[in-house]
C-alpha cells in the first residue's frame, strides 16, 4: 500500500499542481497576470455581487395585467372577424373573470359565426416541449347564440412564457444600448427574469431601463375635455389618462382603433433638441406601415389635439398642425437631457410584452463590498493560521504532514472554483474557511486509527497501513453525509447561500481526495525514506 | 522532532451511557423550552421570511439613533426597527411590506433617502415581496426536512434502520435546539440561517457517522459484549477525534466570527452554537438511542453463522 507506482504518484502531484495553477491568477497583481503566457491559465474567480457590489433584481411578469391585454387584443379580433370582414351584428362583453361574452344579434348566422370564432382558437403545445400534446389556446363555451371565449390555462402559459422569453430579448437589447454588458439577464421559473448588474451604486436607471413597458400609441383626444368638476363622467369611447409629469390633470382620449396608431411601429428614435426652443426631445421615425396609418390620421385631424401616450400616460397632447406624411417626428414633454437619452433607447428597443415588476432586490453599495471582501480574507487568513498551528501542536510533525495536506486542498479548492468560474460570495468564503476547519477531520480519523493500531501493537508499517484502509470508509461516510446537505443547500439556494453550497461542495470533494491520496503519499514517502522504527504521532 | 500532545490521554474510560438518562431528559426538556419558546415568542424573522426592505447606512461619525428614528419615524412607513449593524456608523433600517404593490416600496426607499440627506453612504438595499418571501417560507422548510430525509436514506442503506432512526434524532434535537436559541435570543432568522442549520445538519451528521461507524465495527469484533458497554468502548475510542475535530472547526468558525463581518456574524454564531449542541449529540441521543431500539447487526455474508447465532440469542 506504501508503494505507489510512479504514474500513480505524478499524477496525484499533477492534479495537485493543476489546482494551484488555476488559483495562481487570484493571488497574482494585474500588471502580473498581463503578461503570462496565454497558455497559462489567467481567470480569477468570479466574484458575487455581495462582493462586488451591484444589483440583484428579480421582477415578475404581471398576469392580471396580461390577460387584461390579451383580452382586448381578442376582442378587438372578434370583431374584425365577425363584423369587419362577414358584417355579422353582435355584442360584446367582458365578464369579471376576464372571459368574453359574445352575443350574436343575426339570428341566421349563429353558425357562422361559431365557425369563424372556432378559427380564432390556436393549438398550443402544452408541457415542456410539446410533450403533453396540444391543447387549445382558446376556450369557447356556447349557450345558444352567446359565446363564452376565455384563454385557457394551457394558452395562458403559452403567452406568458412567450411574454417571458421577448422581455427577455428586449431587456437585452436595452441593457446592451445602455453600456451594460457585464448585467446578466436569465429566466427563472415560468413567469420570472433575474437581471443582476455589478457596480451600480444607484440602480434607479436600470430599474427604469427594465421595467418600463414603454408602449407608445398616439391617440386623438376626445372632444369634451375634464373641467374638474364632481360627477363627471368619461364619454363613450373615450378614457382618461393622467398626465406624466403632473398626474392631477387628466385628459380624455380616443380609444377607437380609428383613433390610434401604435408605436410598434417604430424604427427609430434618437435623442435631440427642438430647432426652435431648444428643449430636449425624442425624434422617431416609423415604418412603411406606421408611416401611412400615421399619415392619414393626421390628414383626417388637422386642427384637433391628440396625446401621445406612454404607458398609458399622456407625455404631450400638441394641435395636429400640418399632416405628418413622411413618417419621422418628434415627443416633446418637458422632458431633461437624461429622460430623452433614456426614452429614445427603450423606444428603439421595442416595448415589452407585457408588464414587469420587481419581486426582489438586493443591492450592495460598493464600500460594503470591499469591507466584506476584507473581512473574508482576514478570516480566511486567521482561520487557516489557527488550523495548522493547532494540527502542528496535537500531532508534532504527523500535523505538518496534516498541513501540506491542507494547504494542498485549499490551492485545489480555489482552483476548482476559479476553473468552473463559479461564483465565490461572502457565505462561499465563510464555506471555505468551514471546510478548511472540517478537512483535517479526515486525517485526525486517520492520525487516530494509527495510534489505536500502535496501540493494539501491530508493527510501525503495520499500524500506517491498516491506519489509512481502516480510516477510509469512516472518511467516506462522513464526507458523503455532508455532500448531501450540500447538494440539498444548492437546490434551495439563490445566490449567496448557493455561493455557500458550492464552496462547501467542492471542499468536501477536495478534501476526501487529499485525505485518500496527498497525505498518503507523503507518509508512503517519508516511511521509504527515512525507514522509522517508531511512529512519532 | 515535534511532540505530539495528546488532548485525550490513552485508555480513557468514560462511562457515558449511564448518564445518557439523564442526558435524555435535560433534553426532551430542551427540546420542549424551544418549541414553547418557538410557539409563543415566535421567532424574529428577517424579511427574507416576512417580506418588506432593508437598508443598511452608514453614516459619517457615529449614528444618532434617537434622531434617524425620529426621521424616519415621521414618514408614516407603519412598524420599522433601527439597529446598530457591528460599528457604530453602520445602522440597519427595516421595515414592513408597504401597502401598494412594488411601486410603494420604491416610493418608501426613496422617502428614507430623502429623509437621510446624502451624506449617508447606502451600503445595502433589500426589498422582498410577499410573495418570494412566501416562496422562500416554503423553500426553507422544504430543505431542512428533504435533507434530513436524504440524510435518513443514506444511513439506513448504509447501517440498519435502528441508526438511522438514532442520526435523525439527534439532528432535529440539533435543530429544534437551534430554532430554540433563535425564539429566545431574538436574533434575526434569515435565509442564511437555514444555510447554517442546513450545514449543522451535515456536520452533527458527519460526528454521528464516525461514532456509529465504530460501534458497528466493535459490534462485530466483540458479539458477546452488552450494547451499553460497547458504546461507551466506540465513544471512548473516537473521543480524541471528536474533540479535535471540534477543535479545528471551532477554532475556523471563531475566526469567521470576530473578523468576517456583521454580514455573516449570525450565520457563524449559529454553526458555533451547531458544533457544540451536534458534538453533544451524536454522544448523549445518537448513541443510546441504538440500545433502546435495540440495535444489532443482521450479519453479512462473510461473517458466517457465529454472529447469526449471536442475534438468535435473547
């Protein structure tokens, strides 16, 4: 068991060096690590955002507010079908629970009618990629000439994941526009987006930058204007919107299709300053499509007000004053500087889908980060002193061997860690110090079963080998157990406390792979070598 | 060459099982104290489990706190508590959930902000919805039992039933005493304790495998000897390595405390407090749980009929 073939034994000092080879770039200054060789390793371990400063936010798509549009949306088709295109008379209204009720008033055309609005219903795959079939994404109920058209469960996820996955593309493009490339924006679970950004001091404009809708529609303003006295009612067809700078004044404004272009539309928005009063706005230019839509509506209203309306706020209502033909045009609302760099990315960037808000945040200053950063070290530092003065002073110099095992752990630990550029956060050092604590639990169950095997005086070879076979699955059992708490830790886990796991993890692994193979190699060579009589443990 | 000491002379010979009577009942009493304790003073959860914002500040000489709360008092953000956060410029500011949805709580950030001036340095933000802190509840209960449970499988495949039933005694006595500690001392109860009471878990766990690991051995070495005796036998062996290893973790978890930070001064006062209160049992409840449920060992193949003979014997 003490003799060690000679590839046996490179290849554990191999792995050994490989794992300080990837700490190596932590402890080296920059100015250092510039100018290794690019075969070498030279990444540093990923730091956390508890270290390094930075926001954590995770925001939640709004699903009442989605199905609210998904339900206009449908409504709006219902009608295009049914009258638009077959002149089929009907009435529409939306149930509380969101579910649509269609009356048709053509007695003679109930059958078509249910035939077209069967069309409207698109299969879904339901489950993770289609396994569980298709179900459809509509659901209509019918009582005699009422319809009942609702979303079902199935289609509803189709549409939130799909919301999901274009927040997820439109923050990205956001983000990108905005310099922030180092924030990583990921899924979590069906209905949830993590956007995590280091070195924000004030995350305000990344707040903004995610989380506004930004859909911008222009929409003629209603004839009859709010005067502010009690009991006023909205006409028909019109809503009221607060302005977005002083939400007390109200304005009311078309619905109607007819009335409204959409801002989905746009091309291109880009910050500027209005020629004659200098003030700063947003231009933008529409596609063909917008362009021509917006075109007419203008032709048709010259004179009249309209809104342009963000997120369902009003930013300026200004007179039509000559038709807007060529497609490109201006948002003025006392807007600064900063409001119309900001407004012109998330325009350009496209709207999202559907409403987002924050759920969670987490958001560590930068002084925080570095003290914690510091205290880490020094704990890390004064921790690891403490262990190998404590191994030296119970068992002489068995605990120096114990030592070089230990610091051999520690390079491989944080070399693993640096390799698979996992990310080490305050807890993940806390976890480091613990395993360094625990490891030489493994070779104090070695350390013992020798000295109980002298004990029971078996020979000085003897006693070591029977001392490390013995010891072994004690180590194994032990190590496995904790493993599982890990692994457990991990799966719960969101960010620092996953840091934890890891860290804990890897160091157990680490540690049963010292305990098995380092420190057996340095007994095996310090019995072939110095040939003892006694055992000094 | 270095002296070694030995902590733990040779041949020691504690008879411990006759105090495990005693042990068993000082704690089942524990026990009860900390589910009373846990019942009715509650715990003092973080907003990890409660939900609402924290702010950590620090301020540029030391904090006035009287005056921060009166400032913060004024603006209406219904119960919030101030506490002074390892120096005396660092101060932590919670308070609850707003009514109003995610807009509200921003809203409330910026008041506390305009409030403090900007002479304040904003170490740290956190804010949890009602709804991630419900899930987080749910996630932190989940884990603790899957854990125990995984921790359950393990042992019994790897032992007899009668072990494992004696490893999870002794790690929800870990944890209910922990919970105890926590409904008793009001100190914050946050996700990173359950990391803590998680990692207790595996490390109590690591000391009763190694102790049980010894019995079973012994088990088979020395058929006609009483259980009692053979236990006292197993612990007496392993009680060098249990100190020491102890000892070492202690020693690493002490340098956590005093210089890792505030951050993660509760976690590291909790595995502290874990170490102890595991060490303690996997000697006094692991270990003589096995001789009330009798414990023995169903032979392998290779020890043959002597110790099948041994298990018929009444």
């Amino acid at each position: 068991m003490f003799r060690l073939s000679l590839w046996k034994t490179l290849s554990i000092l191999g792995i050994v060096f490989l794992g300080f080879l990837f700490a190596l770039p932590n402890v080296l200054p920059d100015s250092v690590l510039k100018q290794m060789p690019s075969f070498l390793p030279n990444k540093r371990v990923v730091l956390g955002l508890d270290l390094q400063g930075g926001s954590h936010l995770l925001w939640e798509v709004d699903k009442q507010a989605l199905i609210r549009t998904l339900t206009q949306q449908l409504r709006g088709d219902v009608r295009q079908n049914l009258w638009n295109e077959n002149k089929i008379r009907h009435t529409i209204s939306v149930r509380k629970d969101g579910a649509l009720v269609v009356t048709i008033t053509d007695p003679d055309k109930v059958e078509k009618a249910a035939e077209i609005l069967k069309k409207l219903s698109q299969p879904v795959q339901v489950g993770l990629f289609g396994t569980g079939g298709t179900a459809k994404e509509i659901e209509i109920a019918r009582e005699g000439n009422r319809f009942i058209l609702r979303y079902s469960q199935a289609g509803l996820d189709a549409r939130i994941r799909r919301a999901v996955e274009q927040a997820i593309e439109v923050i990205r493009r956001r983000l990108d526009e905005l310099g922030m490339t180092e924030a990583t924006i990921q899924q979590q679970g069906p209905e949830r987006i993590i956007v995590q950004a280091p070195g924000m001091k004030d995350p305000a404009t990344l707040k903004k930058a995610v989380g506004q809708t930004a859909r911008l529609t222009f929409q003629l303003l209603c004839e009859a204007q709010p005067t502010g006295q009690p009991g006023e009612r909205v006409p028909a067809g019109c809503a009221e919107m607060p302005d977005a700078k002083n939400p007390a004044m109200k304005y009311w404004v078309q619905t109607s299709r007819r009335a409204t272009v959409e801002g989905a539309d746009l091309v291109d928005a880009q910050p500027a300053f209005d020629s004659r009063t200098g003030e700063p706005i947003v231009t933008f230019r529409f596609n063909q499509k917008g362009a021509l839509r917006f075109g007419k509506l203008t032709q048709k209203n010259v004179g009249k007000p309209f809104a342009i309306v963000l997120d369902g706020k009003v930013v300026s209502a200004p007179v039509i004053q000559t038709p807007i033909l060529g497609g490109s045009g201006q948002i003025s609302g006392r807007f600064t500087v900063e409001e119309t760099k900001l407004l012109a990315i998330i325009l350009r960037s496209g709207a999202l889908p559907a409403k987002l808000t924050i759920v969670e945040e987490r958001t560590v200053g930068p002084s925080l980060g570095s003290d914690s950063i510091r205290a880490g070290v020094m704990a890390s530092v004064i921790g690891l002193v403490a262990v190998l003065a404590f191994m030296i002073f119970t068992y002489g110099f068995f605990g120096i061997i114990a030592d070089i095992a230990l610091i051999a752990n520690l390079g491989m630990l944080v070399g693993l860690l640096t390799a698979f550029q996992a990310t080490l956060t305050l807890p993940g050092i806390a976890g480091i110090v613990l395993t360094l604590g625990m490891a030489v639990d493994s070779n104090v169950l070695v350390f013992e079963r020798i000295r109980e095997e002298l004990r029971a005086g078996r020979s000085v070879l003897n006693a070591l080998e029977t001392g490390f076979s013995r010891a072994f699955g004690t180590i194994l059992d032990a190590n496995i157990t904790t493993l599982i708490a890990a692994v457990v830790l991990y799966g719960l886990g969101s960010g620092p406390v996953r840091g934890f796991a890891v860290t804990l993890g890897i160091g157990i692994i680490t540690t049963v792979f010292t305990a098995y193979t380092l420190t057996r190699l340095i007994v095996a060579f310090w019995v072939t070598t110095a040939r003892p009589k006694t055992i000094p443990i | 060459m270095l002296k070694p000491i030995k902590l733990v002379p040779d041949n020691t010979n504690i008879r411990f099982m006759p105090w495990s009577r005693v042990a068993i009942i000082a704690s089942t009493i524990a026990i009860l104290v900390s589910i009373a304790g846990a019942v009715m003073l509650g715990l003092n959860f973080g907003i990890d489990f409660k939900g609402g914002t924290l702010i950590e500040i620090r301020t540029e000489g030391p904090a006035n706190i009287t005056e921060l709360r009166k400032k913060i008092g004024k603006l209406g953000l219904g119960s919030f508590e101030l506490q002074e956060f390892g120096d005396p410029r660092d101060i932590l500011i919670r308070f609850e959930t707003q009514p109003g949805g995610e807009k509200a709580q921003q809203n409330a950030i910026n008041r506390v902000k305009a409030a403090l001036g900007d002479k304040v340095d904003y170490r740290r933000v956190e804010v949890v919805g009602p709804k991630v802190s419900g899930e987080l509840t749910k996630d932190g209960i989940i884990a603790v039992v899957v854990a125990l449970l995984g921790v359950m499988i393990y042992i019994w495949f790897r032992f007899e039933w009668q072990f494992a039933l004696g490893a999870v005694a002794s790690l929800t006595h870990d944890v209910l005493l922990t919970i105890g500690l926590f409904a008793f001392t009001r100190m914050e109860f946050n996700l990173s304790i359950i990391a803590a009471i998680l990692t207790i878990v595996g490390y109590s766990l690591n000391d009763t495998v190694v102790v049980y690991d010894r019995i079973r051995e012994n088990m088979r070495r020395y058929k006609k000897k009483p259980l009692p005796e053979l236990i006292d036998l197993s612990l007496n062996q392993m009680l060098s390595r249990t100190i020491l290893t102890s000892l070492s973790t202690l020693a690493a978890l002490l340098s956590l405390y005093f210089f890792g930070g505030e951050v993660i001064r509760g976690f590291t006062f909790t595995m502290i407090w874990g170490v102890l209160v595991g060490t303690y049992s996997s000697i006094f409840i692991a270990a003589p749980i096995l001789i009330w449920l009798g414990a023995k060992l169903i032979p392998t193949d290779e020890e043959g009929k002597a110790a099948e003979v041994e298990a018929a014997r009444p």
